[in-house]
C-alpha cells in the first residue's frame, strides 16, 4: 500500500468511527493530491458533520493541508437568490448588526440597504451554488461571528466562507466565543438558552445542562459549531425527564 492509499485509509477509517458522519448514507470522496493536501468532497449531514470531519482529516499524520469541498445538506432546498435574501434580512434584522451597511452582490447589481450614514461597518453579501460569502469589515469579533450564524441558520445554506474583517483587531480568547455562543443560542427558537451552560477552554465549547428533546441537544450543538472560531464542541446535554 502506498502513502496515498494508507492516508485515505485512516481518513475513512476515522471517518467510519464517528458517529456524526454517516459515510453510507453521505459519501465523501477522499483523495491525496500530488502537493499532500487531502481533497473532501461530498455533502454531509450538517455543519457539525463538516466541521468534524476537516478537524478529523487534519490530524492524520501526512496531510498538509486541506482542500475543503464539504457541503451541508440544506434543510430546504433554495435558489442562490433566495439564500442571499434571507440571510440579507437576517443580518438587517438583528439588531447587533443595526449600525452595519449590508451590501447585496447578485445579477451584475450591487445594492447597499440599512444602517445610518456614516455606518460601523459593511457587511458585503454573494451567494454561490448554496455557498454563502461574506466579506467587508464590521465592529468585533463577536459581530464577525454572530453574522457567520446568522448565514449558517438560513434553511439553504451548504457552506459558509466568513472573510469579515475587524475594524480594530482584539485579542481573541475563549470568553468571546463562550459570550457569542451564549448569544446565538439565545436567539434560536428551538433552544432554551436558560437550561443550558456554556463554557469554552482553548477554543473547545462545552454544554451541559438539560433539553427539552433530542432535536434541541442536537440544535444547541449545531449553533455552536456555527459560531467561526469553535475548534470542538463538547455536548453534554441530558434530555429532561
């Protein structure tokens, strides 16, 4: 067996042990390319899914990068129009982001809606075969994750590339993301923030307390992996009797 084969084999093999992949159901083409970056391509059960198997790939003794072609199976199925306009909404909508211009990119138009003159930030909005794009500049950190959420949270969304800058650059710590993903959980309807604790340690979210049902464990879970900076999420959820 050569390199190639023997890295794509424990890539599979790691791939097979988790239970949130599901090879059979979402096949994932594995390949080792000539420069020794790993190629996935496939699409998976949701962003937990992707997010766990880049992590899982990257720590393979031999792969030197990855290139990611991982998409999420959409909830509905939308057009690239409809995508943008809801996450352009969303991002309007939410009223951390109130002081951000979102700019729209679609059909050789360009159109800038909301926020007063002179504003925060910008937040620049293209939407391609199910991928969301976000470039421009906003206020922090936390504003740079909260609007990578809010895309990942539209029904259609596959993939979401978050190349918001930061205005004026922070320090990034594990009190931020724990403060972002407390906040996103909050706004989701399916989840009851106040039965749920969040701790957060080099990068790694930890919940644990009670939920409702399996779909709220699994959408707390979710929403982390949404927040941009997560490394891992611990869900140590137990269902309410």
């Amino acid at each position: 067996m050569d390199v190639k084969e023997r890295i794509a084999k424990q890539v599979r093999a790691a791939f097979e042990h988790e239970r949130r992949i599901n090879l059979h159901r979402y096949p994932v083409r594995i390949e080792l390319n000539p420069d020794g970056t790993l190629t996935l391509e496939g699409e998976v059960a949701d962003v937990a899914a992707k997010k766990i198997g880049l992590k899982l790939a990257a720590s393979v003794r031999g792969v030197g990068g990855i290139v990611d072609r991982l998409r999420v199976a959409p909830v509905e199925r939308m057009g690239d129009g409809e995508i943008r306009d809801h996450v352009r909404d969303a991002l309007l909508q939410d009223s951390a982001l109130d002081t951000h211009e979102v700019i729209v990119r679609g059909n050789l138009r360009r159109d800038a809606l909301g926020a007063p003159v002179p504003s925060v930030g910008a937040i620049e909005i293209a939407v391609e075969d199910g991928i969301v794009t976000l470039n421009g500049r906003v206020g922090s950190l936390a504003r740079k994750r909260l609007a990578g959420a809010l895309a990942w949270w539209v029904p259609g969304t596959r993939d979401v590339i978050n190349g918001l800058e930061v205005d004026l650059p922070e320090d990034d710590d594990d009190d931020e993301i724990t403060d972002v993903v407390r906040m996103v959980l909050e706004k989701d309807p399916l989840v009851e923030p106040s039965e749920i604790r969040v701790t957060t340690r080099n990068a790694v979210v930890s919940l644990e307390g009670l939920a409702a049902s399996a779909q709220e464990r699994r959408a707390a879970e979710n929403d982390a992996w949404c927040v941009f900076g997560v490394d891992r999420v611990e869900n140590r959820l137990e269902l309410r009797e």
